[in-house]
C-alpha cells in the first residue's frame, strides 16, 4: 500500500522536460497511484504537462481517478484535450464529469466529440441524479447467442479494450424496432460469466451456456437500492433494462461502493438533523451548507418551543403559595424575581445541541472521509464562525418573535414593568450566542480529538449536546444578567 | 428483481416428497434466489431437505447465501451434511461459519474434514476479528510466471471451478522455506488479470504480462482500511501478504460491501452514543447491547452533573435579593418556594435525550437493513421497555447518590427542613421516568414513521432529544408534586 512520495522527482522531471521519464511514471505505475502522486501539489497545467506524455488511453485512466474538482478544473483550461480524452474514458465517468462543468463548457467540449459519442454522452445525460440509470455505463461487452464459446473468446478479444468489464458478458436478441421504426435497444436474453466460457467445451453453443435467470435493475430504480442487491448476490456487474427487457447498460461493482459511501454520508448527516449536502464539506457552498441547517434547526426550535409552554404551566407551582406570594407582591419583592427566566432555560439549551450535532456530523463525516485534515482546522473554523453566526441571526429572529408575541401570560405577568423587551433580547442573545458556541464546538472537539490521536467519532451528538449544555447555562445566565 | 412467491410451491414438493421437482428449483435459480425463497417461511429440518435433492457444490452455495443465525442453526442439527458442505464452501465464509458455532460443535464437525481442509481452516482462524486476515479466503488462482498466455488459460481451466475469483491471477515464486526449515507462503511476484490473459499473443510469458507494482493488504492491517483501498483502485480482488510478500491470500469485492455496511453501522451507532454491537439489533443479546449503551449513557450522565453546579451557582441571582429574602424569611415563605429544583431541570431532561438518541439510532439502523420490520413493533417495545428500566434503574442509582451526596450547599440551604430525602427521590425518579419514556419513544417513532411510509432517519437525535425535552419537563414537575 505503501509508495514512495513521487512529487519531488516528478518537479525534476518537469524542469528538465523529461519527457521519456514523465511517459515511464504514467505507464509503469497503477492510473490510481499516478493520480494520487498528482493530485495535491500540482496544478492542473502541470498535471496536463505530466499525462500528456503517455499514451492517450493511460491519460485517460489517470484522469479518471483524479478527483472530480480537478478535473472539472483541468478541462476548463483544456477543451480540446479533455475532447479527445473523452473518446477514451468510461461512459460514466465521462457523463459525471460533464455534468459537473459549466454548461458553456459542456458545450464546446461535445462539439470536439464524435457522433457516435455524442449520442451515447446524451442517452446516458438524461438519466434523473440518484436513478439507477445515472449510475450506469453503456460499455459492456455483449454477444449473439449463436456462437460458440471459441468464437466468444475471439470476439472478446476485439471488443475487450474498450469495455469497462468482460467479466460478465450479456447475450443479445437481433435488433428491435419500437412501434414508431425507431432503434430500440436489443432485448436481453441471458449472461454468461468469462469464467463459464472458460470452462466450456470450446464448441458449446453461447445460447446453452448463458444463465437466463436474470437478476437485473430498472433504469428508473432509486440508485440507492443497488447496493442491496450486490450485496446479495455478489455481483461483479448487473444489466440495467427498460420496460421491454431491451439492455441500456450495467452498473458495476465499483459504483457500488461509492453509493454505499454517499447513502451512509446522508444517513449519517439526517442523523445529525443535516439535510443531504452533496460533495466535500469544505467545498460545498456556504449557501447550500446553510440551507441543509437551518431548516432543521427552525423545524427542532419550533418543536422546543413546547417546552416554555409547558415549563411556564408547571413553573408557577415552584413559587411561594398565592397567599404569600400576594404578601410578597405588598413587599414589592416580587418585582426583582427573575424565576420566571428559566422557562426559557430548555428551548437556548437545546439550540446548542442542536447547532453543535450538525457541525460535529459534518466534521467527523469528513475527517473520516479525508476530506478534512487536522491542519485544515482554521479554514473549518472560519467557516464554522460564519455558519453559527447566520444559523444564529436565523434563530434569533425567530426566538424575539417567539418571545414577543408568544410569551405564556403567566411568565408575561411576572415579568417587571417595563421590562417586555429585556426579555425578549435575553432570549434572542441567549439563543444566538449558544448556537455559535455549539457549532464552533461541533466543529473543533472532532479535529482536536484527531489531533491527539483519537477517533473523532466518539464526539457523539449527545456528547456535544452534554458539553454545550454545561456551557449554555452559563451564557444564559450572563446574558440575563447583563439584561436585567 | 421479482420473484414469485416460491414457498407454497416448495411446501407441496416436499409433502409429496417431489425431489425431482426440488432438485430443478435448487440448480435452476441463483443460489442468492433460493436461499431467500427458503430463509423465513421453512425449518432447519426441512431446508436440510430442500437443499439436499440438488448437487453438493450447489448445496454449498446456497447455504452460503442463507442468513448466519440461520447456519448456525442446521449446522447443529446436522453435523455430517455441514462437514461434507465446508469441503465445497468459500473458504473465508465457512471459517466466519464454524467461528459462531459453540466450540463443541466446531470440533465435532472438524473431524469430520479431510487434512488439507482442516489446516486451511486452522491457518484463517488464527485472524484477529476486524483483521485484513480474517476477511480473506485463501482460494485464490494463481500460476508460475514461466507459462504462456495458453497454458495459463489451459491451466485456470483445471482450477477455477474452486477458486472464488479467476479473474485476477497472482503469480507466484517457486515454494520457500522459513530459517527453521518448514515452508513458507510462496512470495507474490505478480498479479494478471484474466482480461489481458485473454487479450495476450498465445505465446507471451506471464512473467512477462503480468503487472508488478502491487497494490497489496497485510494479514494484519485493519478490516476498516479495505474499502477506501477498493474505492480507490475500484478492484475487484487484492492480494494479502505476510512480512516476507509471501501470498496468504485475497480479500473479494463482496466482503468489502460488507465491511462498509458494518463499518457505517458502527459510525451511526458512535453517533448515537452507542458502542458498537455486533449482529442484528434483535438477535444481539440483551447483555451486550445493555453494555454497549449503560456505558455511554452514564459518561454522559457524570458531564451533564455539572449543569447542576452552574446552574446551582447562577440560579440565587434570579431569586429575590438578600435584603428581601430576610423579609421573606421572616414571613415562613421559604420554605414552601420549591424554585431550587430547576437546578436539575437540565441534567434529567439530557437522560431523555441521550436514551432516546440511542434507541432511535439502533431501530433506524435495523429498519434501513432489514433487520427489523414494522410487523416486529412489539418485539421491539418489549425489548426497549425492558431495556429503559434497566438503564433507568442504573442511572437512577447514580442520580441518588448525586443527589444526596453532592448536591451544592446553596441549593441545599433552601432544601425544607427534613425534606432532603425528598429531593433525592425526585431527582432519582425524574431521571428513571425520563430515560424509560425517551427510550421507548425513541424506539417506537422510527417504527411508526416507516408504518406511515415515511423515512425513519427523519427521527434524528436532535429530533428526539426536543421531543423527549417535553415529556420530560412534565415528568419532572409531576414528580416534583408528587413527593412536596
């Protein structure tokens, strides 16, 4: 797993425009570990210096595995290359980064492509995100079911460099008109693996060897039921259909992992009351990071609202009896008695574990992804400070509403004269600084944790929640202080 | 990806003894197919039955498929059958297999097994759980590199009907042997995949076909760093080495979507504050997963007890000022303001969100795998009431020792003559009645949400934790009333 760091002899090779050598590191080390060495400390110019020296199929796989934000970059400094190296990618990953560029980019880009390219870029570009079909690739191998297992390695033997798998091999009916005279896609008949046409008898007939039990996907299928299903059944490949059985592509094992890794992301962010945020946590917009929080943070603060109701009815049951408490109001001491505060104690409090769960969801969700290092902790923690402080201008609106117009009359009547609106800026400071504070904690206790050396994942939510309680009520109480 | 129903079919065959009839359903269907056909509807007895009309290489598979509980179960009820299946079994899943069988049984059915097998099975069982070595299976193809692209073909022809893959071949060194004489594993020289084999000129040496910079796992890494390896390289096999890069074995695509679904379980459990528990949330054993939640529950417990002296240290600034409270003093109304108690507001209503979160995650988890379906609501109530009360009574414990030993001095100064004991009993029973309803709650939600055909991850913590804040403040004050 281990590999020697590239970087410093590939600047060399790049200042001597080394040309021999930088071909020799693209073609004898694995596209992956080519990608890898290129991907931190280069820029995309220089990354196209590096691969445009290999062979154009070698380019293709480094460009493959370099991750999507730089290739989204790299092919806006480079149309034509990116043209020509389409022609030579796998039709998913070339539709995935397609979609990712801007749609002028798009453009010009497919008008360096071929026809036949083209088309099948725009089959595959129609498929809804999250659909079994924008999963798919249109590269499998496939056969007639009349020839025989020699023939079928012959056959193979052409088409195998251009497809994404011939593991598995799909056999196919003649050629389908759909009712208009249109082309239809052939009609699925059965699978055969490589290694049953190994084994065959070199004359057996393709027709008899192929499994026409079928398990297959539907083009329009949540993306997210695939995994399942590989699971079950240990598929290399499965053949996704449309309404006729006619084969429109396969989804391979490797796609499957990434669904895998991005449903548990999204389970693991609705865990935390996040909405699904697509791509890194550093990349992603602010904006976008901002909606998928602040809706769940408003639907739990209305929910927490109860609570001042429900605290206010009991609340009164924790002060002196009536009789004495109208002895006291004769004192004139009831005025400076400020119990009727802490109805409001459970709705700040839980803004904090609130704010801190999200925060501490996207930074161990990270971390652990390695989108996020430990020294990337100021940019996390400028980002943090920023989101807390328009979560917090969010929830601050709504808590002086709250408190303004829907303070119970039994909190109202002990509030001093005068004083209405002391109250309501208590709670709209209150909630603003404990939502800042928990979400700046969220965020830096998982890269702290990191940084000792320990696993991130143990700042649970409800270990945020504990830590932003305790100080919660502290700032709750300066806040009152300072207000009355 | 429909099936029809099978079982009343396989039901009639096996009354009237139709074994023709089984064997068909057995050979013709994906062995994924038949063992789901079988899992819920038939006995251990009779899948024996079922399976025992086809060939045994088929047999093997099937039983491969069929849940582990459920292995574990015909495997004790037919020690003779199991021996003969292990001889055609993957060689990692039938050591997973005798791994949860009781050690009796483990042997019984060891002796059983010819001497290859028997040591094969030895050396996987020596693995570490959650080891790259416990994950492999050491049926793997391999070749000397001195053979052509034909003979290699010829030569998988004998061997791959044994091996889990042939679509990677590692090539292997001639045999070594250790300093003290006995044999070594042979050191891995390469790896071909059969897709170039295929591609290759009849005549080309594997030496010299074959790709050498290895990408390869120890037998003692973590099982966790598999699947980031697989996502990047997109693999569908990787070599296993010892210190000396001696081959020890493969570790296949289909183990590594089981790692990840493991691993993200475990994030979510960590998440919820759950230790991770191994098997399904149902079959798990109450111990283990009483364990793997009191721990965390009472950590949590011990932090939020400082929202007791924060809050106890804040709380006579919302009293009346001194001078006023002598005047109340004087007037015995003191005694009867029982506004000390919300210093413990925050501490219990933490206990519902915490056992909440926790009993959430786990139903959420074993709802989104399968593991628990709506129909098991009861199951699932039963099990969380009995788990509530015993976390609450844990919990509980500790709260009365908190409360009676801890509590701050100004709280207890205001604390009514003789009514300490009270105050223990309140804090002990508001705990105990808030941890039993957040569990249950927690647990049921996600059961009604997905009854109501909705997504059960919306029952986030955070959701929960505000949900269970205000059954808890009711909690709270009803116990209040009920012991002053």
């Amino acid at each position: 797993m281990s590999h020697p760091l590239f970087g410093p002899e590939i600047k060399l090779m790049l200042d001597e425009r080394n040309s021999a050598g930088l071909r020799e590191f693209c073609e004898q080390l694995h596209p992956a570990t080519v990608a890898e060495a290129l991907d931190d400390d280069f820029t995309p110019e220089q990354i196209w210096e590096v691969i445009s020296s290999a062979k154009i199929r070698t380019q293709a796989s480094v460009f493959e595995y370099l991750p999507p934000a730089l290739q989204v970059q790299m092919a806006e400094k480079a149309r034509p290359q990116v043209g020509q190296l389409l022609t030579q990618m796998s039709h998913d990953d070339r539709v995935d980064l397609l979609r990712r560029l801007p749609p002028r980019v798009t453009e010009a880009i497919m008008r360096l492509v071929d026809e036949a390219d083209r088309q099948d870029i725009a089959r595959l570009f129609q498929y809804g995100e999250n659909t079994v079909g924008a999963l798919m690739t249109t590269d499998y191998a496939w056969l007639p079911g009349t020839l025989t297992a020699a023939e079928a390695i012959d056959q193979l033997r052409q088409q195998a460099p251009d497809r994404e798998t011939i593991y598995y091999i799909y056999v196919l009916d003649d050629p389908q008109r759909r009712p208009d005279g249109s082309p239809a896609p052939r009609r699925l008949l059965g699978v055969v693996s490589l290694r049953d046409l190994i084994l065959a008898p070199r004359h057996a007939l393709i027709r008899e060897l192929m499994e026409t039990d079928l398990v297959t996907l539907r083009h329009d299928e949540d993306a997210g039921a695939v995994p399942q299903l590989f699971a079950r059944y240990d598929f290399i490949a499965a053949p996704v259909v449309d309404e006729q059985f006619g084969l429109l592509g396969i989804v391979t094992h490797d796609d499957v992992l990434d669904v895998v890794t991005r449903e548990a992301t999204e389970d693991l962010q609705r865990q935390g009351a996040v909405g699904p945020i697509t791509g890194d946590y550093l990349e992603a917009s602010f904006w976008q990071v901002w909606k998928s929080r602040v809706f769940w943070l408003c639907v739990l603060f209305f929910l927490q609202m109860f609570t001042i109701n429900v605290m206010a009815r009991y609340e009164g049951k924790l002060e002196p009896k009536s009789d004495e408490r109208a002895a006291q109001a004769d004192l004139k001491t009831a005025t400076t008695s400020l119990a009727f505060m802490v109805v409001f104690i459970p709705l700040c409090l839980s803004v904090g574990g609130n704010a801190g769960s999200q925060a501490s969801t996207l930074v161990t969700r990270a971390l652990a992804l390695e989108q996020v290092k430990v020294s990337d902790w100021f940019r996390v923690f400028l980002r943090e400070l920023l989101m807390g402080v328009s979560l917090a201008a969010t929830l601050g609106t709504l808590a002086i509403a709250r408190s303004y117009f829907l303070t119970p009359d039994s909190v109202l009547a002990k509030v001093p004269d005068g004083a209405v609106w002391n109250l309501v800026w208590v709670v709209a400071f209150a909630v603003m600084g404990i939502c800042l504070t928990g979400a700046v904690i969220g965020a830096m206790l998982p890269i702290v944790i990191k940084w000792w050396g320990g696993d991130p994942a143990l700042m649970s939510s409800p270990f945020i929640a504990t830590l932003s309680d305790v100080l919660g009520i502290i700032i709750f109480f300066n806040v009152v202080a300072l207000f009355f």
